[in-house]
C-alpha cells in the first residue's frame, strides 16, 4: 500500500452540542453536512500547536492508513461562536474537528490486539507513535464493535510534553523512542507489520509537506512557520523504520 497525503477537507458547523470536561474544552457540534466532530478550538487553553498537531498528525496518519477517525478543519459562523471557554475566553471561529465515533472506551493502554481488525491497525498506529513523536498516547475502543481501535487526541504529540512548546523540543528528542514503554509486550502479526513498514518506506517528502500545507496559513505564521517541523518529521522515518525492524525481532502471534 503507497502512501498518499491529501489534504483535509474544511467542514461547517451548523450547531453547538456541548463542551468536554477536558483541558482543551473541545466543543461537540453538528456539521452542515449532518456528521458529528470533536472540535479542538484554534485559541483553546492548551494552545495553538495542540490544535496545529492534531492537523498534521491526522494527515500523515490517514496517508499511513493508521486507525484514526476522519479529521477536517472547521469553521464556527459568528453567532454559532458566541460561545465561551470556562475562564469566559470567547471560542474562536476555527479549528480542527475529529469525527465522533459513537461508543467508545477511552484509554492510555494498547490492549485487544486480537480483535476486530486490530491485528491490522495497530501496527500501523504503532508506526504513527514513533514517526510523530507520541508524548501523550491515547487510544479508544469501539465497545459495541469487539473493540475495534483508534488512536485519537494528537495536541500533545511532536515532543509537546512541556507548556510553551518550541522546536528545539523536537530536536532534543531526535533519537527518543516514542514506543518503547506503551507499546512493551504487544505482540503483531509478522505479515502486519511488514505492511505498515511498506508504508512508512513508502512516505514521500511531500506527503509531510502536504500535511504542513494542510495548516491554516495564520495559524502557520503564528506559529513562526513550520518548515523546521516538516523537517524533522521525515528525519524520523528512518528511526521509524528501525523500530519497526526490532518489533518484528520480538514474539508473535500467528
């Protein structure tokens, strides 16, 4: 399977559902198109680059075929937008929504390797983690449908484990192993796991451009530009590959 970027669709919101009890207070909302989101704010608490990461995670993920939900940049007209965050921060008009799926557990743990498609999915999550820099790993489980996985929740991805994230960050983690203490002990099929590496060796320097170019250019130049990003990202394949290799050393399950 060749890898493929394509840039995220841009999605309008109709109404306004709710608010998450969460530290990015995402807003659940109703699109024109009648489809559900998870919409991560441009000016939500947590910052600028939590919602900037998820877009560019979520673009690489989705050209790795990994097992995530369909992402879309949204926009809030001016009256859906009078809505605030709990310090009274008025919502901002534009963000980045991931598509609910219904019936979910929410977790920080890989687990049900074994069931419905996972033995497919996650070697290909697993290869998401360690090529975008998973800090803070979330996955949740379709409870109804033998619990299928998703990776989910990218703000805190590209090295952002610390406030006032910088790209120097990023540098310092260049030869971090992002998998090494979530993904102990899970075992893959070996024919999987080739397969998500065929992916990863097949990503192109302008799948990653294609996802930084998938970032709203006033987000981008607040951000001071993400050119150094792209590039570190594509010095990760390697160190990706190599991960992969040692996974594919370990025990697996037929």
């Amino acid at each position: 399977m060749s890898a493929h970027a394509v840039p995220l669709r841009t999605v309008r919101v109709a109404t306004l559902l709710g608010q998450a009890d969460s530290g990015a207070q995402p807003v659940k909302a109703l699109t024109t198109t009648d489809e559900f989101y998870w919409c991560k704010m441009s000016n939500n608490p947590q910052g600028l680059e939590t919602v900037v990461f998820e877009v560019i995670v979520t673009v690489i993920g989705q050209a790795l075929g990994a097992p995530i939900p369909n992402g879309a940049l949204v926009e809030l007209p001016e009256p859906i937008a009078d809505f605030f965050y709990r310090d009274g921060t008025r919502i901002s008009t534009s963000g980045f929504g991931s598509q609910l799926v219904p019936g979910v557990i929410e977790s920080d743990q890989v687990q049900h390797e074994r069931k419905d498609g996972n033995p497919e999915r996650l070697p290909r999550l697993f290869a998401l983690c360690e090529l975008c820099m998973a800090c803070d790993f979330q996955i949740m489980y379709e409870d109804r449908a033998e619990h299928r996985a998703y990776g989910f929740d990218f703000g805190y991805w590209l090295d952002n484990d610390e406030p006032g994230w910088t790209l120097d960050a990023v540098y310092k983690g260049r030869d971090r192993r992002y998998t090494a203490s979530t993904w102990t002990g899970i075992q893959f099929r070996a024919d999987a796991l080739l397969d998500a590496r065929n992916s990863v060796e097949n990503l192109a320097e302008r799948d990653i451009a294609v996802a930084i170019a998938s970032v709203p250019d006033e987000w981008a130049a607040e951000m001071g530009g993400l050119s150094g990003v792209a590039e570190e990202i594509w010095r990760r394949k390697n160190c990706t590959l190599d991960a992969i290799d040692e996974k594919l050393k370990e025990g697996r399950f037929a």
